[in-house]
C-alpha cells in the first residue's frame, strides 16, 4: 500500500485530514435542489416561480431532494466527523451510491425518449459522472475519509 505524506498544515485542529476543496463542489453540486429549496423559500414572492423553472415536475423535484439529502447531511457532518468517525468513514460511499442514484434519475429521460433532455441535462450528468470519478479515485479524498493515525507527517 502506497504511503502519503502530508505537513502538519494539512490537519485540522482535531487531528484530521483537511477535505479538498473540489469535494466541497461535489457537495453542492449533489445538493443542489436542497439550495434551489432554500433560495426559493428566502424569496417568497417568486419561490414557486423558481422551483418551477428548475422543476416542472414535482415527482422530480422530491426525488432530487431524496438523492440530494446525503450531501445535505453531509454538510453538517463535516463539523462532527472527528465524534462520528465511523459514520464519517462510510460517507464517501453513500455519496457515491447518491450520485449514481442522480445519474440514473437524470438518465431517464434519455432511455424514454422524452423531450426533456436538454443541454443542461447533459452537462449535469457529464458533471455527476466527473464527481463520481473523483469520490473513487482521489488519493487525498480517499485519504480524508480514512480514520487512521498511520499518516505519515513531513518534520
């Protein structure tokens, strides 16, 4: 197994790994009907409106809330990760079992031949396949996951 290093710098007061700032992206970008929800809750007038132009179907926008709720909690569970760390060390999966979840959802429309699809569709789906990539395969994602005092520190 292949060791990283990284300087103290990279630790957070409580001892852990600091997350990426792309994996911050990935988070907004799985909950991003959780902030269409509150940017149109904030703006009352033209909530519905909003929700609307983003979600013409209701069925859609619930199962975008469903998927988008691991990333939500997320978000809240970065605070907490050094108590929950079991939690914490299982998330990066739920994440990427969610985003696959998005993609199959997002993908509907293409297998029915709806008039739905449109370039918005595609780039969100291109954007959730690059953010699944990244869940699986980047070292010092992988690396902020793991609860492990084997991390190797530059003197």
């Amino acid at each position: 197994m292949l060791h990283r290093t990284y300087s103290p710098d990279d630790f957070n007061t409580h001892g852990m790994l600091r997350l990426p700032w792309v994996f911050w992206l990935v988070l907004i970008l799985q909950a991003k009907t959780w902030f269409l929800f509150v940017v149109a809750g904030s703006s009352r007038q033209q909530g519905a409106d909003l929700l609307a132009l983003f979600y013409p179907d209701r069925g859609l926008f619930w199962s975008g809330m469903l998927v988008g709720l691991p990333a939500a909690l997320g978000f809240l569970l970065i605070g907490r990760r050094h108590l929950w760390k079991g939690l914490w060390k299982r998330w990066r999966w739920v994440l990427i079992l969610t985003t696959l979840a998005q993609m199959g959802l997002q993908a509907v429309p293409f297998w029915t031949n709806s008039n739905d699809v449109t370039l918005l569709s595609l780039v969100i789906l291109l954007l959730d396949l690059l953010a699944v990539a990244y869940l699986l395969f980047n070292s010092r994602l992988i690396d902020s996951f793991k609860i492990s005092e084997s991390f190797h520190t530059e003197t």
